[in-house]
C-alpha cells in the first residue's frame, strides 16, 4: 500500500495545494512506499504564522515546567508502543538494518523522557548582586523554532531538535528531508493524540529550496537549527541575517580514528569497523580517517581488510545483514564518484569500490566496504565528506605526527584514539579539536552528552542540558531589595 502523506498545521492533516508530489522509496529495493507533498512558500509560512500566534497565546509556552515534562512523557509512552513500527518505518525509508533502526528508535523516545526529567530539575540561578539586590537568572523560551533535518537519522535527528525546543516551551516547524518523512509523520501522529496544544507543532515536508529557506529566511522564526552538510549549513547562516535569528549546526565531518601501536589489535579493529561501517558509512561522526601508527600498520591493514570483505551487507529487513543500503541512487552515485577519484589520485584500493549487484540485490543501492592505502593528505578522498562506506587508512610516526594528521582537516566534529596507555590517550584525545570523541572504543554516546562539533563542523549543542540552552533566552531580572 502507498501512503499518502500530508501536511501537519494547526493541528490538522491537510494536502498541499501542490499537486507535485515526492515518490518516498525504499532504497533496498526502489518500491515506493509513500507520496509525500512539497509544501508551497505560501503553506510554509501558514505554519510560521500559526507556530507565531500559539506561542503568543501562551498555550503551551505559559505552561508550567512540570505540566510540559508530563506531554513529553504521554509523547514518549506512546512512541515506545509504536517502537516496532518507527523502527520499520525507519528501515523501509532510509535502508538501515533493522537493528540500527530499532536503537534509533530506543534512543529517540529515550530523548523525551530524558528531556520530560530535566524539566523537573531547577533551570536559573539567584545571585546576591549587593545587600540592597538579588539578581535572577531565569531562562525563557525563545519563540518560533524551525527545525531542519537530513536522512541519514531521520527521526533521531528530528527528535534531537523537537524534544529541547517543546520542552523550553517553544512552538516547532519540523522539516524532514525529502526523501525520508516517514518516522516524522509517525512522530506527529503520535503527538497528536497526547496533551500538546494544536498549533505549537507542525510538520511541513517540501524541498530545502522551498520549506527550508522559507523557515530560515523568516522574520518570524527565532532559531534555526539544522543538522546536514557544510554547504547548506553555510546557506543557512546566510539566510537568517535578515532579523538575526539565532543559528544552530550541526554539519559534516571526517573524523580521525589514531590507532598507537600498544592498542588492543581486536578492540581497535572491530571500533574501526563499526566507525566508518555503521549506517553504510552515512554517519556524520563517522571515523572515516584511520590512522595506523608504523610499528602495527601492516598487520591492522591485513586484519582489518579481511573483516571488511566480510560484512554482509544487505537489505534492513533480513537478520544476517551487519550494513544496509544507501539512502538514494543519488547519494550512491556521488559515493562511485568519489571511489573513482581515489583511484584517479593515485591511492591504492584494498577492498570494496564496487555497487552489489548480486542476489537480487541490483534493484537496491548497495555498495561494498570499501577500504584505499596509499593516500596523501591533499588527496579530496582524504579532505573530503564522502558519507559512504568508504574509508582511508594513514599511517604515522609518532604522537606529534598523528595529531598533526589528525587536525589537518576544515572539520572538527569527531575522533578517537586507541591505546593501552590510557596517560598517552589522554594527551592525545585532548590534542583533537573534535567536540565528540572517544578513547579505546567509537560511536558510543548518550543523551547526557553534547554533541556538536568545532570548526566547520558546526555551532551549538544538541542533548544533554546544552541541549536545553540552545532553545532557551537568557534573561536577567535585577531586585531592589
Ligand atoms: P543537506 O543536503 O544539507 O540537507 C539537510 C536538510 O537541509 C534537508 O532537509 C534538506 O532538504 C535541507 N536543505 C537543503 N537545502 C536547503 C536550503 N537552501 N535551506 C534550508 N534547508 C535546506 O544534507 P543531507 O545530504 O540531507 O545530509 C547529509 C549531511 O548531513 C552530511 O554532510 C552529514 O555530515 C550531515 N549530518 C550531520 C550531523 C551532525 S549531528 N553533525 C548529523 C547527520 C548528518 P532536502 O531534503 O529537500 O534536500
């Protein structure tokens, strides 16, 4: 059955008034799954204005912190009921495996909860200024919140940014990307049965070049906060000059993974496996860099290729497959593209390069994990986002040079480092300007924790009571006493 998607505004499902619609596919085998409308400018900026007129109203925003902990709770319960079904739902869009889509979906209702419980804890501060005054520190919500997100995460990436913007009390504008709105729509139709006030939330699906420009240009959204590439990243700062709303990325990456020859030869292979494989590679944090100090580099380099010919990688749905499909024939081309420049640069290919054609799997996207040696430092696929299963393995002297090669990138979002010497990791994770990284293990993190990236990677925070700041004024209440 195909799905026919609609608009969430005001509290109502409606059809766009744009007979043009989004073919929604399922990249493991190219059915269409669902049509989904593209929002006019027009619709977008219904949303705004009612986004707009429910904060003002106070709805929602006037709530108190403890009546807004219990909708987001109502929001995770019913999202933890329907578990099964986000999970596939989230499988079928974007060609996870199903376990990656079921932890995906774990995580997402994990987020209201843990928002719902940071809403009962106190949120401002109380300064003695002088004997004659008290100065308040109280934390406000800041108003209309457009929320844009991309495939790769779908509904982690919108819950991310939906659950801290409802609980400061903000109204939300989501915007999935394109081709993956099914777990948001699911989302929407689970908040609708909850206590959340019609009008604070709604879901405007459409192209980035239509919805999400609308959003960040508008006069009457107050924060922007989109998680996707550099190059959209830098068009959204641009667009939201016009009344200066507050701008929050979360970008690209190509993060290094430092492997010390005292590494754990088991532990560091399997971490750099599950680094750059998890997702299909189509991870923002993924340690797309290995670096492999001189003493271990032959032997990781063998271990390491043998493993990743062997991940079986195949459709979501099927227990046996470790890596899922790539999001869209597009997406697959430009990862080809690159495979074909690393060959063309000159780096020396190990293992993978190829499309999976193979047992009825040439209807889907599927690319073989794909491993190059031989690379330099001005090579574009060691400079370069790739977002595929493709990785570049380096090799170093020592500390100063990994850390070198580490940070001689624009970006800055993630990094590990293995080694039994836990003083040397230290002092080399603390060398990383990454904003998420990790000692002796990879992509392991929580919802305590920020994440978010330095240099070209990003502004802002997401999660943990970062999270919650990003969505909330500051204001200071000066009393004469
Ligand atoms: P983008 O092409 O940047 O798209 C992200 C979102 O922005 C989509 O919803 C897209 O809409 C929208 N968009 C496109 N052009 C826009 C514009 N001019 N104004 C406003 N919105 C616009 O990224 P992607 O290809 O979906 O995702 C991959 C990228 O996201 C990678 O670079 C990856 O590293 C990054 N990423 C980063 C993180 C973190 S936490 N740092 C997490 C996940 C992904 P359409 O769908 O219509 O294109």
């Amino acid at each position: 059955m195909t799905l026919n998607l609609k608009l969430y505004i005001n509290g109502e499902w409606i059809e766009s008034n744009n007979p043009d619609k989004q073919d929604i596919l399922n990249p493991a085998n190219q059915q269409i799954i669902a049509k989904a409308p593209k929002a006019t400018k027009e619709e977008t900026e219904k949303a705004i204005h009612m986004a707009k007129t429910a904060f003002e109203s106070g709805v929602w925003s006037e709530r108190t912190p403890q009546e807004r902990a219990q909708t987001l709770l109502e929001i995770a319960e019913k999202m933890e009921e329907s578990m099964d079904e986000l999970a596939d739902l989230e499988m079928q869009n974007n060609g996870k495996t199903r376990r990656e889509a079921q932890a995906d979906a774990a995580e997402a209702a994990n987020t209201f909860r843990y928002y719902a419980g940071l809403l009962n804890h106190p949120n401002g501060q109380i300064y003695e200024a002088s004997q004659d005054m008290q100065t308040m520190i109280v934390k406000e919500p800041m108003g209309v919140a457009g929320l844009i997100v991309p495939w790769n995460f779908p509904l982690l990436m919108s819950v991310w940014k939906m659950a801290p913007a409802l609980a400061a009390g903000n109204s939300i504008i989501l915007k999935p990307a394109e081709i993956t709105p099914l777990t948001a729509v699911k989302v929407f139709e689970l908040m609708d049965q909850t206590s959340l006030p019609k009008g604070v939330a709604h879901l405007v699906m459409g192209s980035g070049a239509i919805v999400g420009q609308t959003i960040a240009e508008s006069d009457h959204v107050d924060i922007v906060s989109f998680t996707g590439s550099t190059g959209v990243g830098r068009q959204i700062m641009k667009a939201a000059t016009g009344n200066l709303k507050k701008v929050s990325l979360e970008l690209g990456g190509k993060s290094p993974n430092i492997i010390f020859d005292d590494a754990d030869l088991e532990t560091a292979v399997d971490y750099a496996l599950f680094g750059i494989f998890m997702g299909a590679g189509q991870v923002c944090s993924s340690g797309s860099r290995i670096l492999v100090q001189e003493g271990i580099y032959d032997k990781f380099v063998t271990t390491y290729v043998a493993r990743a010919k062997a991940i079986k990688v195949g459709p979501g749905n099927e227990e046996s497959s470790e890596v899922g499909a790539i999001v869209s024939k597009k997406h697959m081309e430009s990862i080809l593209e690159y495979i074909r420049i690393g060959k063309e640069e000159g780096a020396t290919l190990l293992c993978g390069g190829k499309r999976i054609e193979r047992d009825g799997m040439e209807k889907g996207f599927f690319i073989e994990p794909t491993v190059f040696t031989d690379v330099t430092s001005d090579m574009r696929i060691v400079r370069e986002e790739i977002f595929g299963p493709v990785v570049v393995i380096q090799k170093f002297k020592d500390e100063e040079e990994a850390i070198k090669l580490a940070n001689d990138t624009e970006f800055g979002l993630a990094g590990a480092v293995f080694s039994k010497d836990q003083h040397k990791a230290m002092r080399v994770i603390q060398k990383v300007r990454a904003g998420i990284t990790w000692v002796n293990t990879y992509h392991l993190t929580n919802v305590q924790a920020p994440w978010g990236g330095y240099k070209q990677s990003g502004i802002g925070r997401s999660l943990g009571t970062y999270g919650l700041d990003e969505y909330q004024e500051t204001k200071q209440i000066n009393i004469s006493l």
